[in-house]
C-alpha cells in the first residue's frame, strides 16, 4: 500500500493535525511504504538511509499505540550512540506535542545514571537509549518492560558493528513476547536476517532504493598517490569551499592526523572519533552544527547520528571496503532538496573499491584531476559564524528566547546576525556571524540573560 499524503492514514486526529503543523504533508518513500504496516501493528524489517524519515515513520506509529492514561513504559527505541538517541528523542517529542502528557525519556551513557532512575520513577511512556545503558537499567530493575508494545532497532546494522549483538540480545530478553517489533538498517546482509529472525514474528520487509542519484548528488572520483593525499584534500576543500564538510577516514589515528594538518593549514577543523570525552564530543557536534567548525574529521562509527540539515560536502579521504558504507556516507549530504557533493580520494590499489561501488550503484564513476596544492599556515579560512560560551543553561532556567532577547535588545545586534542557540544543563552555545561577533560579546557581558549577569566568552574548542 503507497500513500501520497499523512491526511490518508488512520491516526488520531491531534496527532495528524500535529504533524502538519510541523510541515509534514506527503509521505517520504520509507514512510509511505513501511507506516501502513506500522499502523497495523505488523513487525517491520525495513532498509533505509539517513535522512530518509525513518525516525518519524517509526515514531508516529509507536506514538499511535500508546495509551497515555497508564504511565508505563510502552516503546523503546534501542540506538546505538548517544547523538542518534537524543536526535530521535527529539523527533519523537516534536511529534508527541500534541498532547501534554506523554513522557520521552533518554536513557544513555556518558550522564549521571540516578536521574534517569528518579524520570522512570515518575513514569515514562517512550524511551529512547542505547544498549549498554538500557541494560543496565533492566538489570538493577529501575526499568521494566512488562507493558511494552512496540520496541524498535534503529541503524541495526551499526549497532552489530560496534559489537552489541549480545547485550541487545540481552535488553530484549526483559521484552514481551506479544509485542510489535520494527528493525530498521542501511544496510541487509546476513547478520540483519538473522537478528530479525530471531527477534520479529514474520515480519514485513521494507527497501527502498539505496543509490543516489547525480541530480541530487553530484560523486566525483580522484585518482592520487599516497603520499599526495593529504594535499589533494586540502585543494578540494580549498577549491570548494564548502561551509560544512564531514571528511571520511578509516581509523581514528589517521582522524587525528588529517584533523591537525588541516588546522595547520588555516582551515576551521574539528576531529570526532571514538576515543573523545562525551563532554567534549557535544562541544565538537555543537560548534560544527551552527558552522563555526566548517569541516569535520570523522571515522563512521563517532558519525553515527549526525544529524546535519545543511551537509554542504562529503569527502571521502579514504574509500570504505564496502560499497553500502560508502552509500551511507554520502547519503548525509544532499537533503531537504539541495545538491550535495561527494568527493572520494583513491589511489591505484584502491580502484577495485570504486569498481564495488560502481557495480552497487549501477553507475559509471565520473573522474576529475587534483591541482598541486602546499599545505601551509599562510592560508586562513575562516568559518561563517563564531560560537559564544555562556556559563548558564537549564538549570538557571535558560532559554533559546532569553539569550536572543539579550542579543537583540536596546542597541543589540539584528536577529538576521545570531545563528543556532543551544541550551544544555550548565551552559549554553549560541553562534554568531563574524562581522557581528564582538559586539554581540560586549551585549551580553554588559547585559543580562533572564536578569541576571553570566559569564561569557569566544568558544576556545579545538
């Protein structure tokens, strides 16, 4: 069954009056295929990449199945990192705001694990979390799963790669039998069959078409030596210019290393990689999401959940083994109906890997040339905003409003100037345009957020 339009589905009218007014009308192709099933309460299987309205196909159909008078947990989302269960967890409470009462909850590493215990306490409807955390909290018994409806794998296939098919295994031990299950995977090799045989009651299988086409993005291909890899990076990423770029490499080492050449060159350079702090990887997402990093240096498991509206570029440093990862990779860029660029580097042994990808694609690769370029400190490019620290977030009661109010009071800065605002526990980030920096640092040191004075100051990350 295909539908055009989230008007033609059987939801509950304060539910579908709610997804238009946040501008959904017609149904993405995963969601038109997979929600019908959904609706009906079947198990799905379905393969999907980022960015293809996974979350809201899987989120409204749990949201349709709640019973909101019985504070019990109903759904869980399993993720396999923090960023992608927060991302979700924010889609599903965009799409619960038509009712007051229902209650999303986060469950993840890297926090305090007592107020997750003291939320469940009160009661939640939906969590959202990632394996180890989730199991965690099943076994000292502060979550249980008696009432559970609707649980859902979300990017299996990395959840598999990052080695948690046993403790998933284990979190949905605690499950119900009776339950509607939804798997959802970029990719569907043999591991993914087999986790949805073991785990879904004949489940409906769901694919969409996982090449991309040139119209929406345009792949190029470079053919360089090895040692001139590093240099025919920084020509496409000065040749381009892009305001957001993720750059791709294998390992975390050569993460680390192409993240430092590049800063030395004068580019706007983060690295994210497995083995950086929580605290730290927020800061990183935070900085390159409002485009005061331009460029980020990342292995494909610290990407997972990137969730980047405007991907400007992809830019694979080094090709993946496996043509689905490559396709993942480039699917980031390209969205909300804007051409995205991906742009891969191979040298003369890596040739069987575009060939891979060309045969996955059913695509002829199209090649380009790399001008010499030195990579040097003379060279500055600077990002389009400036990110602001301030030292006061949820706890002091802080709000987005608030520190716009501040920005562009009384001979203030124009609203056009201020960037993306977020608010996290202690402190909050808001980015600036460059022009615009200085004065907008002397507002709110001179001024006051919710009438009191914080402190704040240029954002110093590196």
């Amino acid at each position: 069954m295909n539908t055009a339009e989230f008007s033609s589905l059987p939801l509950k009218p304060a539910l579908l009056e709610n997804i238009e007014s946040l501008g959904y009308t017609h149904l993405t192709p995963i969601q038109a295929e997979s929600l019908p099933h959904i609706l009906e309460g079947r198990d799905v299987i379905a393969q999907a990449k980022t960015g293809s309205g996974k979350t809201a196909a899987f989120g409204i159909g749990l949201l349709s199945r709640l019973d909101l008078g019985s504070f019990r947990v109903q759904a869980m989302v399993v993720c396999p990192t923090r960023e992608l269960a927060d991302q979700v967890c924010k889609e599903i409470r965009r799409l619960a705001c038509f009712t007051q009462n229902i209650k999303v909850l986060s469950l993840c590493g890297g926090v305090p694990f007592g107020p997750q215990v003291g939320s469940l306490e009160h009661g939640v409807h939906v969590v959202v979390g990632t394996p180890g955390r989730l199991q965690e909290h099943l076994r000292k018994r502060s979550l249980r799963l008696s009432n559970l409806k609707v649980l859902v794998l979300d990017e299996a296939d990395r959840m598999l790669d990052m080695g948690f098919e046993e403790i998933i295994a284990d979190v949905i031990s605690y499950a119900p039998t009776h339950r509607q299950t939804l798997l959802f995977s970029a990719t569907y090799a043999d591991p993914i069959r087999e986790i949805s045989h073991k785990f879904q009651y004949k489940p409906v299988s769901v694919s969409i078409d996982s090449s991309h086409h040139d119209s929406v993005i345009e792949q190029r291909f470079y053919q360089v030596e090895k040692a001139k890899r590093t240099s025919a990076l920084g020509y496409l990423l000065a040749y381009h210019r892009p305001e957001s770029t993720v750059v791709f490499c294998n390992t975390k080492r050569e993460c680390q290393d192409i993240a430092s050449a590049l800063e030395n060159s004068g580019f706007s350079v983060q690295a994210l990689h497995g083995d950086l702090e929580q605290k730290h990887r927020d800061q990183v997402l935070v900085r390159f999401a409002n485009k005061s990093c331009s460029i980020l240096v990342a292995t494909d498991v610290a990407a997972r959940g990137l969730d980047i509206k405007e991907l400007q570029a992809v830019i694979n440093y080094e090709l993946p083994w496996d043509p689905e990862i490559y396709v993942h990779r480039i699917g980031r860029t390209g969205r909300a109906g804007k051409k995205g660029l991906a742009l891969s580097l191979c040298t003369e042994h890596e040739l069987n890997r575009v060939q891979a990808i060309e045969e996955y694609q059913t695509i002829t690769a199209k090649w380009d040339d790399v001008a010499p370029f030195q990579m040097s400190r003379e060279h500055r490019f600077e990002p389009p905003m400036v990110t602001l620290w301030i030292d006061g977030g949820r706890r002091n009661k802080v709000r987005p409003g608030d520190i716009l109010g501040a920005l562009t009071g009384d001979a203030g800065i124009p609203g056009s100037e201020v960037g993306k605002i977020d608010i996290f526990d202690m402190h909050a980030y808001v980015a600036i345009k460059q022009a615009s920096v200085d004065k907008a640092l002397a507002c709110l040191k001179n001024g006051k957020i919710k009438g009191r004075s914080f402190m704040v100051r240029k954002s110093q990350w590196g």
